[in-house]
C-alpha cells in the first residue's frame, strides 16, 4: 500500500466523520421542544391541569419555544396525549394545526380560543374533552399518566381538514406530513 492510498483513505475517513457530525440546513442541531412550564420526566404544575372532572387546576397551556427547525419547514402541528388513559385509545388534551413556519414560540394561554394567542392562520382543533383548545392534565385517581407534547414540523403550508376533525384525523394527517417531531413528556396523577 502506497503512502498516499493510506492518507486517502485517513481523509476519506476524516471528512465523512465531519459531515456526519454537522448539523443538517436549517437550524443547526436537534430539533428541540422546550417550555419554562413543563420540564422532561417532570411532574406537570397545577396551572396546566385541566379544572373540571374532578381536578381543580388553572387550566392554562404551557409556553413553548422550539428551534434548529428543519429544512423544508412549511408548517407546524402540536398535539398533546395522553396513552394512559383507560379508553382503549388515549385521550388527545390539545390539537393545534396550521402554525406558520416563521413561528418558534407559542405563550402561555395560547390554547384559551378565548384569549386569541395563536398566530394568525393556526387552528385549535377538538380535544377529547369535546371542545376546541387545550385541556389539562386530569387522569382518574391512581398511577400518574405520561402526557406527550409534540411539535411536528410539516412539509405542507396547511393541513386541510374539516372543521370538526376528530383529533385522530388530524394526528393522521400530520404524520403522512411530518418531516420531524421534537417532543416533551411530563407526568401527572393523584
């Protein structure tokens, strides 16, 4: 083996590990989901938990930041759920879809329809609470349920659905969309 075949192969080798470790276009590094509301692993505040069935919490949505967004972002899709629940199917606590790509943040009560904190196009679509808009935490008494915030970055401009979409369409509709997901769980039970 020659000298310069052996330093080929070392700077073939050295630029590969480079390119893998750069970060894609679009946001240099992981696409992230963050909130000063909800910490990973963490039991949720008695501000986010819903007020009603039984709990007694404020019932305010989380403010949430997101960054290194993808390349080719066109839309963003949030939605909360809980798999613990004992229906045989979960129960989905917040359905936001349509959240334009120059957005990175959404407030605390951005999920109140009544406070209109969501950017201009975005639609809150019906929890399983049965009305538009974020809903808490509230499992029944026992073991804490997990609840999954994911931000969905989409490669389309807007998802088209009905008005009175069940949260499983437009959960559909935004994984055949989905280009990545950034995500946060906490806990909760009583």
């Amino acid at each position: 083996m020659s000298t310069a075949w052996t330093a080929g192969v070392w700077l073939l080798a050295a630029v590969t590990m480079a390119a893998a470790q750069t970060p894609k276009a679009g946001g240099g590094g992981k696409f992230s989901l963050s909130s000063p509301d909800l910490a990973e692993g963490k039991t949720i505040a008695a501000a986010q938990v819903f007020n009603g069935f039984g709990c007694s919490g404020g019932n305010i949505s989380p403010a949430l930041s997101w960054s290194n967004v993808p390349a080719g972002t066109r839309s963003f899709a949030l939605l909360m759920y809980d798999p613990d629940a004992p229906t045989g199917s979960g129960w989905w606590h917040w359905v936001v879809y349509n959240i334009p790509a120059s957005v990175s943040s959404l407030p605390a009560g951005a999920g109140d329809p009544k406070k209109n904190l969501l950017p201009a196009g975005a639609v809150q679509g019906r929890s399983d609470y049965g009305t538009a808009g974020y809903g808490g935490p509230c499992p029944p008494p026992g073991k804490p349920h997990r609840y999954y915030l994911r931000l969905y970055a989409l490669k389309a401009d807007r998802l088209e659905l009905p008005v009175d979409a069940t949260a499983a369409l437009v959960g559909f509709n935004v994984n055949a969309a989905a280009l990545a997901k950034a995500e946060l769980m906490g806990f909760y039970g009583r």
